[in-house]
C-alpha cells in the first residue's frame, strides 16, 4: 500500500499541476492530505484542489482552514477529521485542526479535546493522519521551540502507531523512526514538498521529495 502524502497548501493552486502527476507516476493507492489546505478559506478552494485530485482521497483540515471545512471535504474526498478508514487492512485514524498557539488561527482545540476527540477511534497499530505534530517530534520551529500536541503525543505512547502522519510545522519537515512508530512531516506542499510513503506487512517506508 502506498500513500502520497501532502499538506499545507495553503490555497496554492499550482499544487493542481503536480499531485496527480506525482500519483500516477508513483502508482499510489491514494493521496493523504493533512490540512491548511487554503490560507484561512475560503472553502470553495479547497473544493477546488481536493477535486482535480483523481486518485481516491482522504483529507483533514489544519489550523488555517475554516472550521466548517470538513463539510467541505466530506463533499469531494473523504472526510477524516475525527473519523476513521480501513486501508489495505490498517486501521486509520484522523483528526484535523491544531492545538493551541499564540496565534489567532481559525481551528485550534484544547490539548484534552484532541485527546478525547482522537482516544475513541485509536487502535493499537493504526495510521494515525493528523495535521499538528505530536510534541517532541517533527514539531520545532525557528526559534528552537517545541510547539506539537501534548495530546497526541499522549495517544502515540498509548496506541502505538506504525506511521504518524503530520504537517503544520513547515521548517521542520522529516522522518523519524521512533521506538517503532515512524513519523512523517512531508513539508509544505505549496512550495513543491511531499512524501511517498508505502506500507507493506507491517513494514513502513517513507522517502521526502523537495
């Protein structure tokens, strides 16, 4: 199974030129998608980018989207903000939306809402597709600070998840592979950033592409 994984488009259109290329030549199952999809709407943006995407889609929204996204979303791809999917026989599992930030976004929730909103739909062993990073872990900005969710790091060490797909946190793109969790921050798509990311038994590899 394989993924093309994007996120923060930030309502650059020009994405639309590149995904489905990426995806054919890549011959992927579908496209993951991890929020800020527009840069604080408007909806019919998203609907735009989410609709010229031809291979089957599974998309959050992130902390610059409206909170009314998923509405949108749901209209085109698949909606996985506080939903789940079954893929290839994994369990799938996502929340969109960031914690909070010093910054007056349009989608943030408290630590103990993401815990509780992400607690019901985790399993042992998921996919775990989210748009802000766990804290400690692909989420560190310029200053040198650490800024990720408390509450999914809370859901990583309690569920165990192969692959942890995040966004948001644009300079600090990557793959870690940590206590048999791999995480993944494809960077921000609206500059041409992704991942190819291919799940097989159990086994995860993930490679960046700038």
């Amino acid at each position: 199974m394989k993924f093309l994984v994007v996120s923060d488009i930030h309502g650059n259109t020009a994405v639309m030129d590149w995904i489905d290329a990426v995806a054919e030549e890549a011959d992927v199952d579908c496209v993951l998608v991890l929020g800020d999809i527009t840069d604080f709407g408007p909806n019919e943006v998203a609907e735009q980018i989410l609709r010229s995407i031809k291979r089957n889609t599974y998309a959050i929204p992130g902390n610059c989207d409206p909170l009314d996204l998923s509405e949108t979303i749901s209209k085109v791809v698949m909606d996985m903000h506080g939903k789940t999917t079954t893929l290839n026989g994994f369990h799938v599992a996502g929340l969109g939306g960031g914690n909070p930030s010093i910054f007056k976004v349009p989608f943030e929730l408290e630590e103990d809402t993401i815990y509780d909103m992400l607690k019901p739909i985790s399993k042992e062993g998921m996919i775990l597709m989210v748009h802000a990073p766990p804290y400690g872990i692909n989420d560190m900005i310029s200053s040198g600070l650490n800024v990720g969710s408390t509450g999914i790091l809370k859901i990583v060490k309690e569920f165990r998840p192969i692959l942890v797909l995040s966004g948001h946190i644009h300079e600090d793109y990557g793959i870690k592979d940590i206590d048999g969790t791999t995480f993944v921050n494809p960077g921000p798509a609206k500059d041409g950033m992704y991942a190819l990311v291919e799940v097989d038994n159990g086994a995860v590899k993930a490679e960046l592409f700038t």
